[in-house]
C-alpha cells in the first residue's frame, strides 16, 4: 500500500467523466472520509436496470480505516447510494438538517435508520476526525443547506466544493461564505476539488429569485388550473410556486410521491411556509373552480412513472389536464432526458394546454443551481489551489475547467483531470498519479445489487432486438430417440400463426440433427443443445437476418 503517515491522497469512486453517482474520499495516514454516495439513473441500453451506484470495493477493503461519510446536500446524484453504502458498511453520516431529512427518508424505505449514526452539522461546524480536522461554509445551490468541506490535514488543506452557484441574492437568505472562503485560500489550499456541470457557459448563473418573478406573471395570466412540475428537491422553487398560488388565491395540491415526501420534510424543519388550509387531497380538485388550483408534481425530467407523464397521457386515474390549462415546466432536461421530455410537451399540447417550457432568458422558469464560467473562476481566485481536480461533470466540462483554471494562474502541471478510480497522491507537496482503484458501475435492479452484470445486459438486449426461441424435445431415456416433439414457440420473434411454414422448417432442422447426433452415439445433452441451437441459428439468420436467443429443452422419458 502506498500510503504512509506522510502521504495525502485524493480519490473518485463516481462523479468525474459523468454527471451522477458521485462519491470521493480523501485519505491521510489510516483515516479515510468519504465525501457523499450518490446514485444515478439508467439510460436506454440498460435494459431493465433501476438505479446505478459507485463500485465501493476500495472502501469495503480498508472499512477499519473509514471515520465519517460527509455529504454536502441532498441532491440524488449525492445521496441516493447512501442505502446501498451502509448495507455493507457501518459508517456515521454528517449532514445538514435538511440533507439528513431527506436521507432519513431513504434509510426508512431500506430499513436502516435505527442502526445508522446521523449526526447534524452546519457551516460552523468543526470535525476532528483521527489525523483530520474538517471545516465547512456555506453554498448556493438549488436545495438548501449546502455546504463546502475543508479537510485540514498535516500535509495541507483540501477544499470540496459541493454543488454550487454564487446567488447574491438568495431566494432563503442563506449566503455563500465568501468571506470565509477567501480565508481558507489566504491560510493555504493545498488542492481544491470544485464542480465542473455548467463549465462550457459563460458568465454568472442568473439569481433564483427571477424565476419568482415570472411564475407570478404565468399565475396571474392562467385562466384555468395551473400545473407546476419541477424537481422535488428544489425547495427554493417550491416556495415560489406557494407564494404565486398565495397571491392569486390557488389551492395546492402535490402529485408524486418525492414531492409528498420532500414537502414534508421541509415544512417540518421549517425551510418550506405552506398555510395550512392551502393544501388539499388531490381527490379533492374537482370540488374548486379551475382558477382555484395550482398542481405541483413531479416529472419535469420525462420519467415514465412520474406524475406528469401520467398526466399527459391521460392516465392519472384522479386528475386530468384539459383545454385551457397551464403546464409550467420549471426544469431544464438533463442531457438523456430529452426526449422523453419532449414527447411529454408534445401530448400536453395535444391536450390544448398552454404549455411553458424552456429554460433561460426564452421563459425565465428555469435557472441553474450550477456555478457558470465567471463564477468557477471566483471560486478558483479565492481559493488560490496549488492543485486542481476538476470533479462533477462529463469530460468536456472537466477539460474547459482546466482551462478556466489556467486562465486564472493555476499551473497546467499542477491540474489533474482524472478518471473514475485515479488517485492523487500528495507527499510533501509533490503530487503525483501513478495507481488506480477498483471502480466503476454497480447495477441495482429491484431487490440484486451488482448480480445484473454485462452478460446479463447483453441477453437481455438480445431478447429486447430479436426475441426469444424455445424448442421443447422429449427423448427415449432408454433408446435416446426423441418420442415427442420438437415443439417450437416463439416469444418476441415471430407471430406463430404467421408464420407456421417458417417454425415447420425449424422443427425438421431439429428432428435431422437429433438423427445425426444419434447415428454417431452422441448423449451428452451439452453437446445436443449446442448443436440445435448451431443448425437453429444459422438457418433463422438465412431466411430472416435475425439473432433470436434459442433455448433447447430436452426431457427425457
């Protein structure tokens, strides 16, 4: 093992040449804290797969050596593996009020929270943690109580950003620790881990606060019910879309369980006002006039199962949208989400509804949570790193943040843009990337974690393309003839009524290959279902270019 008591090292287990699952760590002598445990969603090609979460087998190794897990919000990409993690490893969480509300949320759902230790923190908080001292400041972003995290090690400082934006005027007048973040780059940063999402934008990320402004202006107008879908999360845009349906004397009701369930734990901990009497059941909706009803629900990402999906095609059994209605998309698609948006935006229309969507300056319903060009160079200029690790984002925003950072004095030689499993090992203020660690993507589908691996997915993308043969034979186990069959049925390749002639020809092809198996005394059932499906395969190919997956199954008698 490389480290020593003198040496610093910083490692990426998910976050770096994508957006989601994040989770880093930083190790000094046998003390390792791990900085958030995030998940993400599968796209298209992982057929079937629910949740994707970070490869921990570096942390399952060195457990005895693991003091905390840190997480600086409660976004999903930073706390949707947290379940995941504590199944096979006891770890003590340090979060926010907010951040622990939400994960207590997930630890109830998985059975976990009587034997997890949560412990609440907040800007002013100080850890020490065997060789390490943490200190926090605050951040802007689009949930609140976010936090940086300085490691004060006796090799130096690391500063992880978190999530962030520099919002001068917060909707919650929560301000991000300039003052203190500029302490921590006067002291010294050793090397500092920021985000990189929004790195190929220039200039500063709008305020939240004008996105207040013109859901107003779009309550004011709507004629009918008003529908607001957003990221449940983003209780800041909550709080909004409560203040307009206040001012124009809206109900409100909430669709989709995260939005239930992050609703409640904001009011709870008081970083959401809703009046009482403001809030109905949604089977309630039809007893108020349209003019009457704002909807806040989930979806604005096109998730199939989501509550505005549904919605737009009109299967949300209590609810329906009507000609006349206002759908306010408050999101902008994450990149893979773009189509599964646009077709919820083209059924709503479809509906005759006055649809809202877009983000930026085209319909000021969308601002970012993440830091822009100008803002990144702030934080950088604050910080003054001796090193940089460009982190959160997909290779080309970490590559254009590099260059930001030279932009801003930062040596090209003293940047790191790493990969999922690279470490950074710094020793007396020399670093250098010469080892890896086991990393990479762990599928969870349904109750299997890490048991669906690529031979899985490449059967199931057979099955999905080209559907699936069965070829039922039963054999004399005396005579090794077969007595009965074979009978072929096809699922997902061809339409059996259709295509008789074609399932006929495949039956022949079987009994003749059974009849050369028999004549050279072959019994091994191996041998006899490789070469059905051989003969099988081959012929299906030449009458119809497809790769069915065949599956022999031979009974004996």
């Amino acid at each position: 093992m490389l480290n020593t008591s003198s040496t610093l090292s910083i490692f990426a287990l998910g976050g770096l040449n994508e957006v989601g699952k994040n989770m880093y760590a930083v190790q000094y002598a046998d003390d390792i804290i791990i900085i958030d445990s995030g998940s993400k969603f599968p796209d298209e090609s992982l057929l079937g797969i629910d949740l994707i979460i970070p490869d921990i087998t570096y942390l399952r190794e060195n457990e005895e050596k693991i003091r905390a897990l840190i997480v600086t919000h409660g976004h999903e990409d930073h706390i949707g593996g947290i379940p995941y993690l504590l199944k096979q490893l006891n770890v003590p969480i340090y979060a926010t009020r907010m951040t622990l509300g939400l994960i207590e949320i997930k630890l109830k759902e998985h059975g976990l929270l009587r034997e997890t230790q949560l412990t609440p923190i907040d800007s002013e908080s100080v850890l020490e943690l065997g060789t390490m001292q943490l200190s926090f400041f605050k951040t802007n972003h689009s949930i609140p109580d976010c936090l940086g995290v300085a490691f004060h090690t006796p090799e130096g400082t690391v500063v992880h950003t978190g999530d962030f934006k520099f919002d001068l005027t917060p909707v919650n007048d929560q301000y991000p620790d300039i003052h203190k973040m500029a302490e921590l780059g006067k002291n010294g940063v050793l090397a500092l881990l920021s985000e990189s999402t929004n790195a190929e934008r220039p200039g500063f990320t709008p305020s939240e606060k004008l996105v207040g402004t013109h859901l107003q202006e779009a309550f004011n107008k709507a004629e009918g019910r008003v529908f607001v879908s957003t990221f449940a999360s983003n209780v800041h845009r909550v709080q909004q879309v409560v203040d307009a349906a206040a001012k124009t004397n809206r109900k409100i009701v909430l669709l989709g369980r995260s939005m239930v369930n992050v609703v409640s734990v904001a009011m709870e901990l008081g970083y959401l006002t809703i009046s009482e009497d403001m809030l109905i059941d949604a089977t309630e909706i039809n007893d108020w006039a349209p003019e009457k009803i704002a909807v806040l629900c989930t979806g604005s990402q096109g998730e199939p199962m989501a509550a505005l999906s549904r919605l737009s095609a009109g299967k949300y059994r209590q609810i329906e949208i009507y000609p006349g209605d206002t759908v306010i998309l408050s999101s902008s698609p994450i990149p893979g989400n773009e189509r599964n948006v646009a077709r919820i935006i083209d059924n709503l229309f479809l509906l005759g509804a006055k649809v809202i969507y877009g983000s930026g300056a085209s319909t000021g319903m969308h601002v970012s949570g993440h830091a822009y060009q100008e803002e990144l160079k702030l934080m950088l200029t604050l910080m003054k790193p001796k090193y940089f690790i460009p982190i959160h984002g997909e290779y080309r925003m970490l590559h254009q943040h590099r260059l930001l950072a030279q932009s801003v004095g930062v040596k090209e030689e003293n940047i790191y843009v790493m990969r999922n499993g690279e470490v950074l090992d710094i020793s007396e203020s020399e670093a250098r990337q010469t080892r890896n660690l086991p990393a990479g993507n762990i599928f969870v589908d349904g109750l299997g974690i890490g048991d669906v691996g690529d031979i899985v997915l490449r059967d199931r993308k057979q099955l999905s393309e080209d559907g699936m043969l069965i070829i039922v034979i039963t054999l004399s186990k005396s005579e090794n003839k077969i007595i009965s069959g074979p009978d072929t049925i096809s699922r997902g390749f061809v339409y059996a009524r259709q295509s008789e002639m074609l399932l006929n020809d495949v039956n022949d092809i079987v009994t003749s290959a059974f009849n050369r198996l028999q004549q050279s005394n072959v019994t091994q059932w191996k041998v006899m279902k490789q070469t059905v499906k051989e003969s099988v395969g081959k012929f299906l190919y030449a009458q119809t270019k497809r790769r069915p997956m065949i599956v022999p199954i031979i009974i004996e008698v």
